[in-house]
C-alpha cells in the first residue's frame, strides 16, 4: 500500500498510508487542526511554542504505531491472534490515535469550558455511542463513568467522528464506534468479547503511559525550547509489555529510562505549564472569552460552530478583538490591549522557593494555599480596595489545565515478571515527592510587597478567629 510522509522536528518523517490520508487527514475537520495551537498563550511566554493540534496528532498516531508494532513481535502478545485480527485492532489504534483531538476546540483548554458538555453527552446518545457502551455492558450512569469523566474536547471529539467520519472509518475497515471508546479509555471489544488485544491498544491512547502524553511531553519539551527532558523514545517504545490480567506497562529493564520521563513531564509542568507568566498568559485569554461572552450574549465557542464552522484560534481571536474594539471602555478591551501589548503583571512570588519564603506562616503551607485559593474573588476583591486599583487588575489563579499535574504518573505500571506494581512502590524516586501545584498572585508593578503583607495578616487573622 502506497504512503505519504510528513516530515516532523520531533520524530523525523511520520508515513501515513494514502488512504489515512485521503479519508482523514485531508478533511477541512482534520485540517483545522493546523490552527489551534498545543499550548494556548504560551508563546507569550516562549515564543517557540506555536506548534498546534495537528502535527500533535501526527505524532500521537506514529507513536501509537510504532508502541503496537512492537506489541506484536512479543510472542506472549500475539499468541492466539491471527495477522488479520492484529491488524484490525493495528487499523483502528491508529485511527483512534489520529482523530484523538478533532473536537479541540479553538484555544484548546481555554475553550473548552464553554462547549456544553450535557448537550454533548445528549448528542452522542442520539448518535448511538451510550447504547454502543451499554450494549457492551458499560455502567454509563456512574460519576466516573466514560460520558461524565471525559472532558468536553473528547466528548466533541467523538461527536466530529460519528457524524463526519463514519463511513470512511468503515472503508478503512474500522468501528467508528471502537474508535470513540478508545478515546475515551475504553474498548467495546474487550468489554463485549474480552479481546485482550483490543484492550491493551485501548491503553496505548488512554492511560498513565499513553502515547498522547509521551508526545506532547516530548514536543512540548522541544517546540518551546525549554529542553527540560532527554527521553530516550527508542527505548521508551521497546520498553512497552502486555501483562496477563494487568494490561499494559513499562518493563523494568527501562527504569532509567523511565525515570527520565517522568523527571520530564514533572520538569515541563513546572517550569512551561506552571510557569508564573504562562498562567498569567492563559487566565488572561480565558478572561477574554468570558468578558466576550458576557457583552455579545453569546457562547464564543459551541460544537456547532466547530462542526460546521471548523472555528479556531484565528476566529476566537479576531472575535474578541472586534468586540473589544466596538466596546472601547469595557474589561474586555482593556484586558485585550493588556494581552496585544503583553504588559504583565508582577507575581507575588515566581515559584516554590519564593512562595515559602513569602509566606509567613511556614508551617502550614497547605492551610495556606487552600484558604488562598478557596477565598480566591473575596481576596482579589479586598486587595483590589486596599492596593487601590480596579477589581480586574488582581488576580489570583493556580494553574490553568489542572488535570496536566504531574501527580497521576505515580501510579505508572513497572512490569516485573508476569505482574506489576505503581512506579511509587519501585524506589525509584526514594522519598522525593512529585512538586505539588502552588497558587499565584497577580498584582500591577509596585504593589507586590503590600499585597504580600496584606494578605499574610489576613491569613493570620482568620487562624486567629478559627474556633480553638
């Protein structure tokens, strides 16, 4: 079968067979993707970071094939399949891989929390996915079930796929509905059948070692030019197993390797995602699209708009700056010269060193934090009055994709043998904790040390009228 190759900085040439390319590279859906950056406003911060959704799903997809390929010259793994089944499950990884991110919407997390998640969840009962889960013996209802855990860009993503991508999936010899579940961390075979194989390519894309986070830790890494990372992929890839009964996991003859990895995903969630100026750059551009939505009446980002539209960051921001623009003495417009002209606040403290010697009470430094994010409009309303500035010149934030914090890689599966344990329970990091997520405060220049000492004596004073 004839291919084409698209050339990657991250992982060399990527080749896609012509009819993945013609069926679904080649759609305005999938094209669309070339406009919606990886990292929202994180070029504001380093200005490399303008690699987007598309070449991310390119990596996601050669990753994916590579991690199965070398899945199936393991005798154990492939004992009692023939070729034709493996490639079947092969086919539809690697769909599922690629179309993983078609439903991200215009500046990717930022957006999300304007798309209508239940509507979501109607639409794709309508389109037969709930009843493909329950068919298959899916508990839909639970809290943690798939519909409700996911996030709105994969319930949009399956959503894009069921009505844009049907038949051609099924040209290609692929369920469409198996490809939703694997993005949802499901398999509809396994949980029907109990094909292990269709399980375990599941977990490829949908878990603590999926290939979606090896790459954009890799490529993150990379396109900011942070370098905070040396991963061995190579080795990474070879050091995938299957485990009887326990799923997919990383061989143990790989720790170093490992341990590189997750020092890397901990090191870029530091010092690129949780990076003091790369929050303030992205709660800056979600309190546009609030402040949009709030003149113009309007949701500024909606799944139809993405599926008949193919809106991305281009459109948002051409939104928000007629808008801003038409409204003159609004935030938002004031808000958006900020952003145009990136005239940023001060932090009351830049990382974790800071925050600890800025804070008074030391010894309880969680008490702070919560009670510091927990009273987070009350405190921006009270500095704001005590600094004398406008109430939106204050800002208190954490951080602002929450569900990247690095905690999760703990329980990463080592394989020993025929069984696994959590990378926490190997030794391999001895007693160092994985950095914890600190909040941020945002003051004009010149008003640091005043808030910094306001809000110490406020914290001092609520411990002191707590009840003894």
């Amino acid at each position: 079968m004839s291919s084409k190759q698209f050339k990657d900085p991250v992982h060399g040439y990527v080749e896609v067979a012509e009819p993945i390319v013609k069926r679904l590279i080649d759609t305005p859906a999938f094209q669309r993707q070339r406009h919606v950056r990886q990292l929202s406003a994180t070029y504001l911060v380093y200005p490399s970071a303008n690699h987007t959704r598309f070449e991310h799903a390119l990596g996601v997809f050669h990753l994916a094939k590579q991690v199965f390929q070398s899945l199936r010259s393991q005798r154990r793994f492939a004992a009692g399949a023939s070729e034709a089944h493996l490639d079947t499950v092969e086919d539809t990884l690697k769909c599922a891989a690629l179309l993983h991110d078609v439903g991200h919407p215009p500046l990717s997390h930022l957006g999300e929390h304007h798309l209508d998640a239940a509507d979501l969840r109607c639409r794709l009962d309508d389109a037969g996915l709930v009843g493909a889960f329950e068919a298959a013996g899916i508990d839909v209802g639970r809290a943690d079930g798939p519909f409700r855990r996911a996030s709105p860009h994969e319930l949009l993503g399956c959503l894009v796929i069921l009505t844009t991508y049907s038949a051609d999936l099924r040209e290609l010899g692929v369920d469409p509905f198996e490809v939703c579940a694997y993005i949802l961390g499901y398999s509809l075979t396994y949980e029907r059948e109990g094909d292990r194989h269709f399980g375990v390519a599941a977990e490829v894309l949908h878990s603590p070692i999926d290939v979606d986070r090896l790459d954009y830790i890799i490529r993150d890494s990379r396109m900011t030019g942070a370098e905070v990372l040396s991963v061995d992929t190579a080795r990474m890839i070879d050091a995938y197993t299957a485990v009887p009964d326990a799923g997919l996991a990383l061989r143990d003859k790989a720790l170093s390797t490992v341990g590189n990895y997750l020092e890397g995903r901990v090191a870029l969630y530091m010092w690129v995602t949780q990076h003091h100026k790369s929050v303030y750059a992205n709660v800056l551009l979600r309190a546009m699209l609030d402040e949009f939505a709030t003149l113009v009446d309007e949701r500024p980002i909606t799944a139809d708009k993405i599926l008949d539209d193919y809106v991305d960051d281009y459109y948002a921001m051409e939104r928000i700056r007629a808008t801003a623009r038409k409204h003159p003495d609004s935030v938002l417009s004031a808000l958006h010269e900020r952003f145009r002209a990136r005239r940023f606040p001060e932090s009351c403290w830049k990382h974790g060193v800071g925050y600890d010697e800025s804070v008074e009470v030391t010894d309880d430094m969680e008490a702070f934090s919560e009670w510091l994010l927990r009273n987070a409009d009350a405190l921006e309303t009270d500095l704001a009055a005590v600094l004398d500035l406008p109430v939106h010149e204050v800002w208190i934030e954490k951080s602002y994709v929450p569900e990247y914090e690095p905690g999760a890689l703990m329980d990463i599966p080592i394989a020993h043998r025929e069984s696994t344990r959590s990378v926490a329970e190997t030794g391999l990091y001895g007693n160092r904790e994985f950095e914890g997520t600190i909040p941020f405060v945002f003051v004009p220049e010149g008003h640091k040390w005043a808030a910094i000492d306001h809000l110490n004596a406020e914290f001092a004073r609520s411990r002191a009228a707590e009840p003894s």
